[in-house]
C-alpha cells in the first residue's frame, strides 16, 4: 500500500471492494499482528484480482505507451540478444 500512496492510487484502491486483514489467529492464539508495523498500512489489503486488475487497466489507458491485449494467448517466449 505504501507504494501506491507514494504513486497517489491508495484512496482509489479503497474504493475498490476489499478487506483488510489486521491479524491472524490459529487456535485461539495470535500468529500475526500487523499492528506494530511502523507504516500507515499496518494490516493486508486483500482484493479480488479480477477487480484489481480491471482497475489497473483502466488507469494505464492515461499512458499513451500502454497497450493491453486480452485473451491473448502465448505461445513462445521470444528472447532479444
């Protein structure tokens, strides 16, 4: 999350459906708490990564560079020397 604040996108990413997860728990016991981090993020941003991804492409349309082909399928990975 720190580096999409840093790129100006965390408050759009918390408009997108998600949830957070603060700590985690097995057993009745604490396992993570995400509480001492020393960010202004101390949990997981969990999304679906079909929202996410949606999102994302619709922000990369403002590079004129990017392109974006869906349903593509791959065949070879060509290398260049």
């Amino acid at each position: 999350m720190e580096i999409f604040e840093s790129l100006g996108f965390a408050e759009q990413i918390f408009e997108l459906p998600h949830f957070k997860i603060r700590h985690l728990k097995a057993g009745g016991a604490d396992l993570i708490d995400f509480k001492w981090l020393k960010t202004e993020f101390p949990f997981v941003t969990m999304i679906a990564q079909s929202v996410f991804l949606d999102w994302l492409a619709r922000e990369a349309q403002s590079f004129p560079a990017f392109e974006i082909e869906m349903g593509a399928s791959a065949r070879e990975l060509v290398h260049d020397d």
